[in-house]
C-alpha cells in the first residue's frame, strides 16, 4: 500500500471521507472538471514556464477540493509503482514511468527545452503544432509525476501551451483515444530509430482535434517569426532522458530471451529489469556498477543458437545499442557470433530429451490431455530430426511442462524431462562458440 492510500480502505485518502473507490472517483471527477473550467479561463497558475513548479500548482488547482497531497508528486511518498498498457491487441505490456527521484529534475529539464522552442510559438498549421506538441505531452507523460491525476493535468497544461502558441486543442472530442495513443509512446514498440512510428497515434490526434485561435493576437503567435528550432536537436539533459527511456523501453524483449536462455527461469531476467532500472534512477553510477555484467548477458544472448533469427537479433541489439549511447566509450555493440550447426550436439543428450519426451506425451494422454501431447509428440520428433531445441518446439516444451507440473501423477516425469531439457540446452551452448574455418548457420526454424 503506497503513501497516497489509506491502509484501511484502499482508497485514496481524501478531504471528503469517502471511503468508496467508485464514489471518490466521481466526486473527483466532478470537481476537477469545475477546476478545469477555472484554468481555461484564465483562472489559476499563470506565466511561461511549464517546469516541475508549474505542474504541480496546475495539479493543486485542479484536485484542491479532494486531496490534501494535491500538488504533491509520487516522489514526496516515494512511489514508483508500475502499470499496464492500454493498448489494444497486445497482452499486458508493463510501463514503466520516470524514477521517482527524478521527477522534479526531467520536468525542468522538459520546460527548459520546451522554453528554447518558444513554447511552440510560430507554428503555422495544425499539423506542425502536433508534431512538436505530441513529441511533448509524450515526454511529460512519461515522467508520470502524480500518483493520480496526470491525464488531467496534462490537458490543462497543453491546452495552456497550445493557447498561447495560437492554438485551441479539445481533448474531448476523442477522449477514449487519448489513453492508448499516449501509452503506446511509453511502450515504444518500435525503438529510438523509429520513434515517430510510436508517437503517430498521438501525432494524429493533435492534429484532428487542434484549430487555429481567431484574432490578430493568436495570428502573432502563429507567425514564422516566432519559430525556434532546436538546431542541435534535443538538450543534454532531455537527450539523456531519451537514452534511458529506451534502454528501458528495449528492457521487456531482452528479459524474454534471457528467460529463454536460462530454459523458463527467470531470476536472471528479473535481476536484469532490476539493474536497468537502477541505471534509470543514476546512470553514470548505475553504469558503472551493471554495465560489465549486462553487456556479458547481452552477448550470451547472442551468442545462443536459439536466439538466431531475425527477431531475437534486432531486439538484442536494440538493447544494446541503448546501453552504448549511455557510455560509449566503455560500451561496445555486441554483434552476432557464428555458431555451428546443431548437427554437432552429443547425441546421447538429443536421445535422453526424446525419450524424456515420449514419457510425459505417454503419461498426458493417460490423464486426458492430448492437446499438450500431441504438441509435445511433434516437437520431440522435431529434436530428434534436427538435434536442436529452440522457437515453437520449445514453447511445445515449455506448454506441456506447465500443464503436468500441476498432475502429481506426472511430477516424475516432467522433472524428467525438464532436466533432459536442461542438458540439451547446455549442449547447444557449447558448441554455440566461434569455429574457424566455418560460415555461419543459423538453425532451422
């Protein structure tokens, strides 16, 4: 239970006593809409700086009437917390937001940026306004500095940016797109090199819903003159942020594969989201005490047999790319090592997973489930053929294995087979070493 909650009820604590979940909501609701209304008009935090300050009294403004912590950010209780993404088609993607100890220091950084650019001033069409004003919103979105009430908080702010960069912006015309377009920035599923892919859906809607302000003042604010580029892109304090965030964003996908390398285990996967947040919350030191030991994982990840195809490559070198641009100069990108053919394996390890393998689909048939043992039929006899075991055969594997581990009946053998699994694995790895004289094979998938 975090700071902002009442131990006892699991709600918010709040100025209403209200003790309900559904009932709180409403009434905060209510009554940040009233302040929201205050805030267009004029009403409330004034001036051109949108740093930690400003959005922490827009954030008092608009939940004054029910939080006392109104005002306060998650970095006063010391909250990180983690959430899922809302994104549509995809299983629970985890977002994670700025450290908490961070907060104050990448908001200012933010609005120090956002100042160089003249608050977005001199952008003369809609869509020009959205492409900076999305790029934005993503990167304030990110810090995430309230324990509740972001959302709301950042559309009084950009609603205020967009007014004085001669703009009107109305959140409310798609407002249940608004959530998943700004989630699939924090995600980035497509990484740094292609970042304008995972801010598209927000970039989009800016523009649908942003119209130019009437008035000889707005045209003023939306002439050419008032434009200011950055001319060497980001700050070195927003451009760090950028690095970290895609070291984390790039964290999820490397966390499977090292998962994969250890045959289902995942303390090294788990230590490996450990240390990479550590990295986020102080670099120059997190570097220095994880850097070795990640970029030996890395190559390890590399390095493996199953981990061959185009997909584990691109995600592995994603990840390390992101740890480069941190310390280049004590961080190398990790290239693929040639492997050999899995052709070389003992085979004595390939006949003990096989048979292994053949007891369990026995003993699952047995007990009524012929799914998972006809699955795990065709992958034994997929490792038999190819002496390799890796993609869909070892999802087979790992399927039919969670399936019998819940059986008494069969705990026997799938220890059994989880430990012939295990041996198979450790096998391809040691063959999985540069051969001189050799070009390199990937194995069939």
């Amino acid at each position: 239970m975090d700071k902002f909650t009442d131990p006892h009820t699991g709600v918010f604590t709040n100025k209403l006593g209200i003790t309900n979940a559904e009932e709180l909501e409403q009434a905060t609701k209510d009554a940040s809409l009233r302040r929201l209304q205050e805030l267009a008009a004029g009403y409330g935090p004034q001036g051109d700086t949108f740093n930690a300050q400003r959005l922490r009294a827009v954030h008092q403004h608009l939940f004054q009437d029910t939080f006392e912590w109104a005002g306060q950010t998650r970095q006063e209780a010391g909250f990180q917390g983690v959430k899922a993404a809302d994104l549509p088609g995809t299983t629970a993607v985890p977002m994670h937001f700025a450290p908490f100890e961070r907060i104050d220091e990448r908001l200012n950084a933010l609005g120090e940026q956002l100042k160089l650019e003249n608050n977005l001033k001199g952008l003369p069409t809609p869509d020009a306004f959205a492409e900076r004003a999305a790029y934005y919103f993503d990167h304030y979105n990110h810090v995430h500095a309230f324990r509740e009430g972001n959302g709301r908080t950042l559309q009084a702010t950009f609603a205020e940016i967009a007014y004085q960069a001669g703009y009107q912006v109305d959140f409310n015309r798609e407002y249940e797109k608004l959530n998943p377009a700004r989630d699939q920035g924090i995600v980035s599923l497509h990484g740094a090199p292609h970042r304008e892919r995972d801010l598209q859906a927000l970039r989009d809607l800016f523009a649908r819903n942003t119209t130019p302000l009437p008035g000889p003042e707005a045209e003023a604010a939306r002439h050419p003159s008032q434009v200011r580029p950055l001319p060497d892109g980001p700050t070195p304090a927003v451009r760090q942020i950028e690095e970290l965030r895609e070291l984390v964003a790039a964290t999820p996908a490397l966390q499977q594969l090292v998962a994969g390398v250890d045959y289902r285990r995942n303390q090294r996967a788990d230590a490996l989201l450990v240390q990479v947040l550590g990295i986020d919350r102080n670099p120059q030191a997190g570097v220095a005490q994880h850097g070795t030991g990640l970029r030996q994982l890395l190559q390890e990840v590399v390095q493996d047999k199953r981990f061959q195809d185009p997909v584990s490559q691109r995600e592995a070198a994603r990840f390390g790319a992101a740890l480069a641009a941190l310390h280049p100069e004590q961080t190398k990108s990790v290239a693929p090592t040639p492997t050999v053919p899995a052709t070389s394996q003992p085979q004595a390890t390939t006949a003990a997973f096989v048979q292994a393998a053949k007891q369990l689909v026995e003993g699952l048939e047995e007990q009524g489930y012929p799914g998972p043992a006809d699955s795990l039929s065709r992958a034994a006899k997929a490792v038999e053929k190819s002496a390799y075991l890796g993609g869909a055969n070892l999802q087979a594997v790992a399927d039919a294995l969670t399936r019998a581990e819940k059986i008494p009946a069969l705990a026997d053998d799938a220890a059994a087979l989880r430990s012939a699994g295990r041996g198979l694995q450790e096998a391809q790895r040691l063959v999985a070493s540069p051969t001189p004289g050799r070009e390199n094979e990937g194995p069939e998938r």
